[in-house]
C-alpha cells in the first residue's frame, strides 16, 4: 500500500484567529495567498502550498513549526525585523543563540513566532 506516497501533502499550520494570521503571512511576510474558504487559508512559497486553519488551539505548540531554506539568513532576518519581525533567543543545553542566531553543526538557524505565537523558524546552510 503505498497511495499515500503517491498524495500530495500539505502541512497545516493552526490559528486561533484567522483573519489575524491570514493578514500576518501574507502582509507581514510577503507570501501568496493562493486559496481561501471560511475557515482555512492557503499560502504558496518556493514552489510549496501550506495551510492555516482556525482552531482555538493555535500557537500552542512550543516547537517549530515550519522552516524556511534560505541563501542569505543574515539578509532574511534583516528584512523580517524591517518588516516588524522580532526573533527569539534562547540560552538553552545544546541551543544558543546570539543576536537571535544559532550555529551548529554546519547550519545557521533563527526563530520567531507568528501573530498566533507558532514557532517559525529560518535556516541556512553555514557553506552558503
């Protein structure tokens, strides 16, 4: 059996309101709406389709939930934070981070929160 291997697979991202993380994606961070019903949206980015859902359970995740592969993270976080963007820092066993930043094992990698408080994260490769 593997029909599954062969289905398209969208991950889902929760919102507890909507509109406010409708308007976060696409104003905040630039991504395209490709489809909207009443009670889920759809963003496209690098060629991949994403969904947002309300559900009064939105934001309660403490891990990430989404990343992006970038070329240029320094370049990234600059225009996020222009944009109202704020990265979080942690000072944790295994992850530090300094100005929002954390390197380890050939990767650089920084997180933030969407309007729904869901832990997004931006990462690169540390060779490019």
């Amino acid at each position: 059996m593997d029909m599954l291997a062969d289905a398209p697979l969208l991950a889902i991202i929760p919102a507890a309101d909507l509109e406010r993380a409708k308007a976060f994606y696409r104003d905040t961070l630039g991504l395209t709406l490709s489809e909207e019903g009443p009670q889920e949206v759809t963003f496209e980015c690098g060629g991949t389709k994403f969904g947002i859902y309300e559900t009064p359970y939105g934001g309660q995740a403490g891990h990430t939930l989404a990343s992006w592969k970038v070329t240029g993270l320094d370049a990234e976080m600059k225009e996020l934070r222009d944009r109202g963007v704020t990265f979080e820092d942690y000072d944790l066993p295994g992850l530090k981070t300094v100005d929002g930043v954390a390197e380890a094992e050939g990767m650089r990698a920084a997180w933030f929160k969407d309007s729904e408080g869901n832990v997004l994260c931006v990462n690169e490769r540390a060779d490019g």
